[in-house]
C-alpha cells in the first residue's frame, strides 16, 4: 500500500485542513519533519504554555 488516500487531491485537502488547524492554534508551537524507520514524519511541539 503506497498511500493511505484514494487520490492525490484527497491528500491535498487533507493536508491543507490539518495545516489550517495548525495555524489557527493559539499555543506558540514548532513543526518539523524527521524520518522514522524510513518514512517521513511530521513533528509538532509546544513550548509548554498551553499547561
């Protein structure tokens, strides 16, 4: 299985929904991308002021 969605623009909407909530978030956040066990994975941090 190459993708968990049925078509690349599935994908993109997907994508562009999750970064919209990202960038709507109050909390003072960084995002980053790291590879684990060879696939690409998105990274999100806060800088502990939401607690």
């Amino acid at each position: 299985m190459d993708s968990i969605y049925r078509s690349t623009a599935g994908c993109e909407h997907i994508r562009r929904w999750c970064t919209d909530r990202l960038d709507a978030w109050p909390v003072p956040h960084d995002r980053a991308t790291m590879t684990v066990n060879g696939a690409q994975t998105h990274l999100i941090t806060d800088f502990g002021f939401s607690r």
